[in-house]
C-alpha cells in the first residue's frame, strides 16, 4: 500500500482549488410535501432549505417536491423509514400508522385556541411525542400548524352533525379521522390529497381542512359551495426526517437541520394564524356560504364516543393534554 504524505495531500487539495477542479458535490436532500407551491407545506419547506443554505453554503443541495411529486403522505413516510427520501412537512393524520401516539393530537374538541396547541406541542409533551418516531425509523423535529379543521360541502348549509348524515366526506387516511365522521353520521371517505378531480367530478359531497388550506386549493372552485366552522379538530404539521439520513450527519449539521426545522415551523404558525381572517374573507366574497356559528355542543356530543378508543399511552397522553390546555 502507498501511503501519500500528509504534506503532499495538501498540495494536492491546494492545487485543486488553484486550478478550479471539480470541488465535492453537495448531497442531496429530497423533501416531499403533497401540496402546491402556496400552502404552509411547501412555504415551511422553502424556509428550511434557505435557512439551511444560509448555515451551510454549498454543502447540501435541497429539493422541495410539492404537489404530491413524491407519492401521498403515507407513501413519502415509507420513503423517509427506507432513506429513499429524506425529509417532509406532513399532517399529523397519516402519521398515526407510524406512530399510534400521534393519535392524542387527533382527537375532537380537545383543543380550543393556538395558545393551548404551542403550551402543549412547545411543551413536554410535544417533545415526548416527537422522540416516539425513532422507532419507526424517523425523526420527529418540530412541530407547526396546518390550523383548525372545518367542513365544507356541495349539498347545502350545515348548522349541525344531522345534515351531514350520508354525505361522502374526504377525510385523511386517518383511523381516528374515520370514526370520528362515522360518529358525526356522515360517510368518511379516506383518499390521499389532493382531491379537486373528485370533488368536481362529484365522487366526494363535502371534505375537512383548515381555512388555509380551503383557501389555497381554491375549494370553493371545486363545487364546494358551503364552509361551516366547526374546527372540530386541530390539525398539526410536522417536520420529519429520515432516521437512516439524519444519523449520517456530523452533529454540527444536525443541529443546524434542527435549527432550521424550529425556525420554519414558527414562520408557518405565523403564516397560518395572520392570514386565516383574510383568506376566510375572501372565501365569502368569492360567493362561499359560511356558517359561523354551527351547534358544536351537538357536534362534540356526537364524536365525544371517539375517546372510548384510547388506550395505554395514548390515553395518558390525552389526558395529560386535558390537565394541561384546562
């Protein structure tokens, strides 16, 4: 074996910077969000790649893949457990087939306002929830909003669970999203995003979202004619990484992934919850009908059945949530 001295190495290296050789490539890293360019997904993911970019010039070389580029929710998860993918902005619905605990935050009514989600996700109880997707091969790194879930419709006004009855609702591909639909009466339809073809076409009634993005979607487009506020549940987003990617890291880059993931997350709270009047507004003026003032003491005795399913931890869970947004 040859072995180069060190002091020839360096010359070596010198040289090549001398002469313009080819330095390193920068490694690649693949998000996968499935939504377009304008929702909190993709802008969340923007802000991490310039935050990133900023930290670490030339280093990495960081792809956003909106619009479902890279397969559904679910799909993009086993893409992140294989190393295939290495990041996403998700909703927290699908990732419950991954990490059942993430089940607490999916629970109806359980949350009333931003300040109880950031005491509880910002909190002790958000960080043991993250920690848990290590043993699904991901790595849970901070969580922001996608915002409080309300329903629309094509069929008429919705002021309680009883119009619902029958109507083909798109949920997420959620076991908890199902029954809680099932309970409110309705006839839940799990499908991946995005869902404009079926609606239009008239294979879904009505689906579930928050004002952002109903908005961004332009759902009223799409033969959704009524919007009725009952933000029935809270909806998360997470960042998530690879396990098998983010262990490769040297420390000093982890942190700065980390760093960044924090950071985007709060300017995507901040996105969400500053434009929610003004996008609700412009629903209304584009001719969306808004029930503002629906019976939810009906809605949350219907889907009140919906906790009788918690178990083990994820009941404590809840419960630790309850004793804490109290």
């Amino acid at each position: 074996m040859t072995f180069i001295p060190r002091t020839l190495s360096g010359l070596i290296c010198a040289a090549s910077l001398a002469f313009g050789l080819p330095a390193l490539a920068a490694e690649k890293v693949n998000i996968g969000v499935v939504t377009g360019p304008t929702f909190v997904h993709t802008l969340a993911a923007n802000k991490f790649k310039e935050a990133v970019d900023k930290a670490l010039p030339g280093k990495y070389d960081i792809v956003v893949h909106h619009s479902a580029a890279l397969g559904s929710e679910t799909q993009v998860l086993q893409q992140l457990q294989l190393g295939t993918v290495q990041m996403s902005v998700c909703t927290t619905g699908p990732v419950e087939a991954f990490v059942p605990e993430i089940k607490a935050l999916e629970m109806p009514f359980l949350f009333s306002s931003y300040e109880a989600t950031d005491k509880v996700l910002d909190g002790p109880i958000g960080q043991d929830l993250l920690k848990r997707f290590d043993k699904a091969g991901l790595v849970g790194m901070h969580f922001l909003d996608n915002g409080f879930r309300n329903v629309t419709n094509s069929k008429q006004a919705v002021k309680g669970p009883d119009d619902l009855k029958g109507m083909k609702i798109r949920t997420m591909e959620s076991p908890t999203h199902l029954a809680i639909w099932r309970a409110i009466g309705a006839n839940p339809t799990p499908m991946a995003w995005p869902i404009t073809t079926q609606l239009q076409q008239g294979v879904l009634d009505g689906q579930e979202n928050p004002v952002s993005v109903i908005s961004a979607a332009k759902l009223n487009e799409a033969g959704q004619k009524y919007l009725t506020m009952t933000r029935h549940v809270y909806s998360a987003l997470v960042f998530v990484g690879s396990k098998a990617f983010m262990d490769t890291l040297p420390a000093a880059d982890r942190k700065v992934f980390m760093d960044a993931a924090a950071t985007a997350s709060m300017a995507g709270r901040r996105f969400v919850r500053d434009n929610e009047a003004s996008q609700l507004a412009a629903l209304k003026a584009a001719g969306m009908q808004v029930v503002d003032n629906p019976d939810l003491a009906a809605f949350r005795a219907k889907t009140e059945p919906v906790y009788a399913s918690l178990t083990g931890d994820t009941k404590k869970i809840v419960d630790e949530i309850r004793k804490t947004v109290k």
